[in-house]
C-alpha cells in the first residue's frame, strides 16, 4: 500500500499492485485495474519511487501471491 495526497490535501492510501496507470494530466492521474481514477498532488516520479519502494519491502514472491500472479490455485 502507497500513500499519496489527493488535491484537497486529504491523504489517501491506495493498493499498489493495483494501479494500471499513472500519467501526469498536468496533475497526476492514478488509474486503478477496477477503473476508479485519483487525481494527487505528488509527482508520477514520486508514485513510481513509492510503488518501488513498496515492491522491496514486500518482496517479489509476496507481490506474486497478493495479485495471484505466478500462483497455481489447483494444487
């Protein structure tokens, strides 16, 4: 999970392994796989910086189970 600031400065905290896009509209546009859309304050490089961030603390193999990626459901 990322936290980020959404433009009226309340924070919000979304699940990285979620996002789908993120582009700079010029404020930055988080898209998420279920389609819902977050306008922040930070930066694309900022988001990016705290996705990766995210992604070392949990470790590749915790990535794979929390999105089923890489799983095999029917052992």
């Amino acid at each position: 999970m990322i936290t980020v600031t959404r433009l009226n400065h309340s924070r919000i905290t979304v699940n990285a392994l979620m996002i789908e896009t993120i582009e700079a509209t010029p404020d930055t546009l988080i898209t998420l796989v279920s389609g819902n859309k977050f306008n922040v304050l930070e930066q694309v490089d900022e988001v990016v910086q705290l996705i990766q961030d995210y992604m070392r603390a949990i470790g590749p193999i915790q990535a794979m189970v929390k999105t089923g990626e890489g799983v095999d459901h029917h052992v």
